[in-house]
C-alpha cells in the first residue's frame, strides 16, 4: 500500500503553492456571474486551468455546453475512478449568493493536487464540470443529466465541497425537488367595458396560490411549496388572458413529494375550473433526489478536515435544508458533499447578500482551499485501499434497500 500520509502531505502543499492562482479564479468568477447552462466563462476559466496544467479536458460532457470532464490517470489509469465535481452556477439577480465560485474552484485545486501524486496510485480521478445546479435556470440539474448520460456508470466514488455556515460533516438529506409552471389561459376584454366578456386568467393564478397556501397547512412539515408568478397579465385595463405561475415542491422522500405534488395539481385545476380558464403544467426541470450521504466517504472526509485544523461539528444548528442535485449521483455512487463555513456567523441564510458576500471574503477563500486540500485527500484514501472502496459500495446497497 502507498505511504498516504505521505501523498496527502504532497497533495496539501500543493494546494498551497496554486493558492493564488486559484483564490483569483474564484473571485474572478464572483464578480463574473452566470446562470445555470450560461456559465461560458466559469467553465472556460476553470477548465483552462486544466489544460494549462496539461489535463486533457472534454467540453460538452452528457450534451451540456458548459459541463466538463478532465480526466487525471493513476499508474494504471481506468477503475476505480473518484469524481470530483465543480458547481460554477450563480443565481438571478443576486450572483454568488450559494458560492459556487468556490466549489468549481476547490475541486480544480484538488485536482491540480492530484496530479502530483497519481502516479503512485492505481486507478483515476475524474474532475466533472456540472452546470445549473440552482433550479432557477431552466433545464436545470447538470448532474441529473449526467447521471442519465451514465457519466457516473463509470464511476466509483464522488465527492464534493459546498459552502456552508457551519463547517459540518452529516447524515442530513437534503430534500426531494421537483419543479413546475403552471399557464392559465383565459380571454382578454376592456377591464372596465366589458369584463363579463372577459376570462381572468390572473385570477386563475391567485386561486391557484390561496389553494397552495392553504395546503401547506395540511401536508407534513417537512414539505416546502413556494413560487413565483411568471406572468400576470399586460396591462390593468386588459382582462388577462394569460397567466403563468412557477413551484418548486419539496419533502423529504420522493414519494410523498409524488402525493404533494398531486394535491398541487388539483389547486390548479380547481383554479381553472373557477374562473373557466384553460390549464396546461408541465415539470420544467427533473427531479432532484434527496441525497443519501455515504457513512465510510463521511468518515473519511471527516478525519481528514479534521486533520487539517478545521473544527467539524457532526450535526447542525440551522436545521433548514435545501435540495441539490448531488442527491441524484449519491445515491449511483457512494459520495458526500464536504460542507466549511464560510463567515463567523452559523445563522446567515443561503441565498442571500450577506452569503454572496462571505463568497468572497478572507475566510471563503480559506475555506475553498481547505476543501481542495479535503477533496484530494479524500480521493488518496479512496483510491489508495480497494477495501474502503467496497465497504462504501456495501453501505449504498444497504441504505438504498433501507428506504
Ligand atoms: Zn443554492
Ligand atoms: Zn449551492
């Protein structure tokens, strides 16, 4: 067996010596944000690193413009292979307020890392470029579409870092995700001439959210339900003929989130047949699926943050859970998203200003390079002992047969 303590050694200095390089990339990429599928020149600067580096890199991975896949080869190259995925995604109007500059830069610096010390191991280390995770784009879920592309069909391990509050190792799922748009449509006539003449498809719409609202009352509390209205009509003296609404529907299991989101359907058609619209809906985006962290990959991720310094709580104080498309690969392959703070302050929500702009602070930055550090040597310890490999293989069979 290889000297791991050594390649992991080897591994973190060489973190530190691309530290610059890519403490730039990621504030570069900050001040540079793009939508999900949008994300031309995150990819390009991340994938350009690679290649900089002499790491063939494939664009267009599983048909997405902005995916990617590098491929670095151990001694013999091939199985058994890690994936290390990069996020680069940002959200509408408020940039990097999940910090995915960090992740797509965290996962290039393992894999700048990595390279140094592969050829003393067996097998490969893919890093994968996985656009739109934030389910404002549409077709969102770069890594469901990996997953169906059967990317991870070649796969035996994959590991991310996403940045957090609080610098936390858990068995915490995140949620079941799907998504919706629902078109009202009605017939338009003068607002004030006229409006027995006329079908309000806005007010198909409002039903439709009052329903929404009321169910949530009525469905476990795990369940989260929240929209936006698309489009509302064209002008206040126009009887809307249109209207459009958007859900995201979530609950801890995929199959109670199949009964929410009947219940869903049925606000709007109730909400069609009130107001005499006509209904179309459609899933706009695929499924997110609650992730199932692997217990051997956690525990390896654990010792080694903590073996950089870092104080790893095992469980949370924010409660509050998202939903990732992680979930779809973590429960392919066995794998665990690394979460480490990224600002003093554990109660800053996701999604806001406040944790766009830890997205860039002294301490993001420190973060990222921490979870560059983790993520290789995570992957050393899974490519270095066949045996973890296929305790963490057993325990997916057996949490997947769990549920
Ligand atoms: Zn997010
Ligand atoms: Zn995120």
């Amino acid at each position: 067996m290889p000297d791991v303590h050594q390649l992991k050694r080897r591994a973190c200095e060489a973190v530190d010596r691309h530290a610059a390089e890519l403490t730039a990339a990621a504030d570069w990429i900050h001040a540079h944000p793009e939508i999900g599928h949008q994300e031309v020149e995150a990819s390009s600067r991340l994938s350009g690193m690679l290649s900089q580096a002499g790491i063939p890199v494939e664009m267009g991975t599983a048909g997405m413009a902005t995916a990617f896949k590098a491929e670095l080869n151990g001694s013999h190259g091939g199985r058994p292979r890690v994936a290390i995925l990069a996020e680069y995604d940002a959200l509408p109007g408020l940039g990097h307020g999940c910090g995915h500059n960090l992740i797509g830069t965290s996962a290039i610096g393992a894999g700048l890392a990595l390279r140094e010390v592969l050829p003393e191991l067996d097998g490969s280390v893919w890093l994968l470029g996985t656009p739109a995770e934030e389910s404002a784009a549409p077709n969102a879920g770069g890594k469901v579409h990996m997953v169906k592309g059967g990317v991870f069909d070649e796969v035996d391990a994959a590991i991310m870092f996403h940045p957090a509050t609080e610098t936390t190792i858990t068995g915490d799922r995140s949620l079941a995700a799907r998504g919706f748009e629902f078109y009202f449509r009605g017939k338009a006539a003068h607002a004030a001439g006229m409006p027995e003449e006329g079908i309000n498809a806005l007010d198909a719409v409002v039903q439709m959210y009052n329903a929404v609202s009321m169910l949530r009352q009525q469905v476990r509390s795990d369940v989260r339900i929240h929209g936006i209205i698309l489009s509302g009509g064209a002008a206040a003296n126009i009887i809307p003929d249109y209207a459009a609404i958007r859900y995201r529907t979530r609950a801890d299991d995929a199959d109670y989130l199949a009964e929410v989101v009947q219940r869903v359907v049925v606000c709007a058609e109730g909400a069609a047949k009130a107001t005499g619209c006509q209904l179309e809906w459609k899933e706009y985006m695929p499924s997110y699926e609650n992730t199932l962290p692997n217990g051997v990959v956690m525990e390896l991720m654990l010792n080694n943050l903590r073996s950089l310094g870092l104080d790893v709580a095992t469980e949370r104080k924010r409660k509050g859970r998202g939903s990732t498309d992680f979930g779809n690969v973590s429960r392919r392959v066995p794998g665990v998203e690394a979460r480490i703070a990224i600002t003093e302050d554990w109660d800053v929500p996701g999604h806001s200003i406040e944790f766009r702009e830890a997205a860039r602070s002294d301490r993001g930055r420190q973060a990222m390079l921490y979870a560059a550090k983790g993520l290789a040597m995570t992957a050393i310890d899974l490519l270095a002992d066949p045996e973890t490999l296929r305790r963490a293989k057993a325990l997916l069979e057996q949490d997947l047969g769990g549920i």
